[in-house]
C-alpha cells in the first residue's frame, strides 16, 4: 500500500495514471517495503507527491528515510526533543512551525525505521 491525500491504496500493474500528495502527517504506517536489487528494503517517506505511469511509481518528497542509511537514534532523540521544545514557542503561523515539524516527523520515521530493523 502507498500514502495517498484519500488513503493508502494498492496500485497493481497497468493502474490509470495518477498523480496524488503523500499523507503529510506522518506515522509508524507510512513505513513501506520496497524491492531494491532483488532486496526488500523499509523505506520511510516524507510529505510530497507520487506518480503512478507506465507501470512506474515515482516519489517526491523532501526526504526519505531508509533502513539502509545510517541512522543515529540518540542524535535524532535530541534533534526531535530540540523541535518539539522551540515549537512550543511558536504559532502555526510563524515562519519556522512547518520546519520543526517536519524535523520531529523526520526523527520519528528514522526512529521508527531503525528500531524496526532491530525488531525484526
């Protein structure tokens, strides 16, 4: 399944094109299992847009999360605390809110990722 602005949905081959935002709130369910090489890899997505065409999907977004990087739970704990205590101090309407949350979903979804790896 993929995040769309109506849901996830499960697009199977020669699907309609569509062009469709990516969920902009993110949670522990927008983790998705991707075929890289012939290796299945998690992959958390960020808010943006995906394409379906041709039998092809492609994503937009401003960063992506995969288990395969190297991620520093202790380093994104504190970047995620860090946001979370400056948005505190801010409105939705200031300038940098869209900024801290997209810091705190980004430390959640690498969090997340890693901790599954663990897990699993």
């Amino acid at each position: 399944d993929l995040p769309g602005d109506q849901g996830h949905m499960g697009p199977l081959p020669g699907h309609a094109p569509l062009v469709t935002m990516i969920n902009d709130e993110w949670d522990d369910d927008l983790i998705y299992k991707v075929d890289k090489n012939s290796k299945d890899v998690e992959l958390a997505l960020g808010p943006g847009y995906l394409e379906i065409a041709q039998d092809k999907i492609t994503v937009l977004t401003d960063w992506i999360v995969s288990e395969e990087d190297d991620i520093d739970v202790d380093a994104a704990e504190e970047a995620m605390q860090r946001a979370k205590d400056a948005l505190e101090n801010v409105t939705e309407e200031d300038e940098q809110y869209d900024a801290l949350q997209a810091v705190v979903a980004r430390s959640l979804a690498q969090i997340s990722v890693k901790t599954r790896r663990k897990s699993l």
